[in-house]
C-alpha cells in the first residue's frame, strides 16, 4: 500500500498537470532576452510554453528543484543545474563552490541526502589554467564539506571570443530519505534559514556597479545538514530562494497550492547593505537572489520547534519566522509593510540582476 504522503504528491501532480492545459502558456517574444534567465514571470513563460510543451511528463511537471525517481524500489532525487556567474571569482565564494552547493541544495530541499555529482565545463580559448585550477580546488573542497562525490564529467573549448572565460553545468543525484509532504494548507508557517538577498547583492558589489564599499560575502554554502535537522517535524515544502528570490520561491507556493502566503516585512530578515544596495536598485530584496537559504513551510505547531532546530545550526543561527499560509487571497503572496499597509508581491518582471549565478 502506497504512503499516504506519496498519494497525495501524485494528486497534487496531476492537478499541476491539468492547470497547466487549461491555462496553456503562450510565449510571445521571437527571440530569447536576459528576463528569460532571471526566475520570475518570462522564466516561468519560456519554461511552460517551450520546454513543458516539449518534454512534459509527470516527472518534470512539478517543475521542483528536484525530479522525484523510483528505481528498483529506491527512492532517488535527481537535478541538473548551469552557472555562468560574472565575475566568476567574488567575495565568499566562486563559481566553482557556487555550482557545487547549488546543486546539494536543489537535492536537499527535495528530502534527498545528496550523493554524487556531474562538472561538465564549458571554458574558452585563452582562459588561464591557474583560473581553472582555483575553479577546481574551491569545487573539491565545498563538496567535501558537503559530503558529495563528483564522479563524471565533460569538457568542451569554445574560441576565443565565443564564451565568457568559464561556464559550468553540474547534475546531482542523491537518496530521498524523507520529502517535504506537499500538504500546504492554511495556518502553517513560513520560515527563512537565514538574511535574504546576500548573494545577489554581493555579486553586484564585485562588479563594480554600486558606489558601495562593504565586506558583504556571498552567503553560498551547502544546506543538507542543516535541513535534514528537521526530520522530526512536519515539513509541507521546502525551496532554495536563487533566482528571484524569496518572493518568486513564495509566489510559486502560493500558485500551486491555491492558497495565500502573507509574510511580515518586519520579520523578513535583512542585513542593512544589502537593504541599502536594493534601495539605490529600487529593487525590493525579497527579489534578490540567494545562494545558501532556503524557505521551508511547516505545520504551525510544529513552527516554534523547528525555529529552535534550524537556530541551533551554525548556518541556521539566524533564521526567522517570516509568515503564515492563509486560505485567502487564494494564489497571491501578500506583504504586511512595516507602515501598516498590505500590498501584492507578484513575481519578478525583467531581470534587474543577470548573470547572478
């Protein structure tokens, strides 16, 4: 007899299914722009009119982090992930561990302990090997710390001129110990790991685009170990926040369960750099992209404990309880300002920040 969590994944997956016929996405552009890229409202388009419209199956229809796979009896998790991060080297990280944790992270919010990677490498003509070295050992060592493998690979040069110094693609698969249920429902909780936005905002300073100084690294690092902390508690969804941010990761959740995520700005945690380079922006950091926190939804009365658990953690030490899942507006994600105002946080339109990770 089939879990009882694992029935109402595949109800929830052939509802997905069925909205996405009757709402049949149509994308209108004849060329692909860089709002293709960034998470929000085109990405969602290319993906449902172009890829979904190609490949769908009950497998992809989730559009998770992760494909759920049952093989001979095993449940596995199984992502694939690119990175073409500018500049490829920046404070706290490089695009190296940023490929490597990215990918244990797509694998952990799915309920997977990760296991083995892919590296394929995409480097053009002229690209210094001493670079490629760095690249390298920064992956060695963040999956150590991670506890993966990477066991294959690929190579390609392209001329020069025709790339961007180094892209990466990486694939993961990992054994799925305990998914996030998929129950969403009314009066459970929303919670952040840790203070949104760094990533993003930290690329933006390594570029060079603000006149900001600030000692603002990148928060990339592998959440396996803090989320398999919460095991004990009821876990209904869990997303790493990377492009598009909290709020994309949000409007998805609201979306695919028909329900509301009201969330309190006063309680969205957010280091004041990172609130100060949004504001020259005019971007809100619930946009901003994160590369090691996650949002996690969990049953309200498991809220408090779970809080505690995840605080407990070195990379949990400031998480947050942001909000709740209300009955309505059904679909929409809504921010309580800290003037006493409420207004809609819709998905992301454009793409303020490219080529982020």
């Amino acid at each position: 007899m089939k879990d009882e969590r694992l029935l109402i994944k595949e109800e929830q997956v052939l509802e997905r299914i069925e909205r996405a016929r009757r709402r049949k996405a149509r994308l209108r552009e004849q060329a692909i722009t860089l709002a293709h890229g960034s998470g929000g409202k085109a990405s969602r388009t290319l993906v449902e009119a172009v890829f979904l419209e190609s490949f769908g199956n009950p497998l992809l229809a989730p559009l998770d982090d992760a494909a759920c796979l049952s093989i001979d009896g095993a449940a596995l998790a199984f992502t694939t992930d690119s990175y073409v991060v500018s500049p490829l080297f920046f404070p706290g990280g490089d695009i190296g561990d940023l490929a490597v944790n990215g990918t244990v992270n797509d694998l952990a919010v799915s309920g997977a302990d990760p296991l083995h990677l892919s590296a394929g490498f995409i480097l053009e003509e002229g690209f210094a090997v001493d670079d490629l070295r760095r690249i390298t050992a920064s992956m060695r060592r963040a999956a150590d710390e991670a506890g993966v493998t990477i066991v294959t690979g690929d190579t390609k040069v392209v001329e020069r001129g025709k790339g961007d110094g180094c892209y990466i693609n990486t694939a993961g698969v990992g054994v799925t110990r305990r998914p996030p249920s998929g129950d969403v429902r009314a009066g459970d909780a929303i919670l952040v790991t840790g203070p949104i936005g760094e990533h993003g905002v930290t690329i933006m300073l390594a570029r060079g685009e603000l006149d900001i100084e600030a000692d603002l690294p990148s928060d990339t690092a592998p959440l396996n170990g803090l989320l398999e902390s919460l095991g004990p508690f009821a876990v209904r969804r869990m997303r790493d926040a990377t492009r598009g941010g909290v709020a994309t990761v949000l409007n998805e959740i609201a979306t695919d369960h028909g329900l509301a995520a009201v969330v309190e700005e006063e309680a969205i945690p957010v280091r004041p750099v990172v609130r100060g380079a949004c504001e020259l922006l005019g971007i809100d950091p619930m946009y901003v992209a994160c590369e090691g926190r996650a949002v996690i939804v969990v049953s309200g009365e498991d809220c408090e404990d779970a809080l505690a658990t995840l605080r407990a953690h070195p990379l949990g030490a400031e998480a947050a309880v942001i909000g709740r899942i209300k009955d309505d507006p059904p679909g929409l994600v809504l921010l309580k300002t800290a003037f006493g105002g409420t207004r809609i946080v819709d998905l992301l339109v454009g793409d303020p920040l490219p080529r982020i990770c």
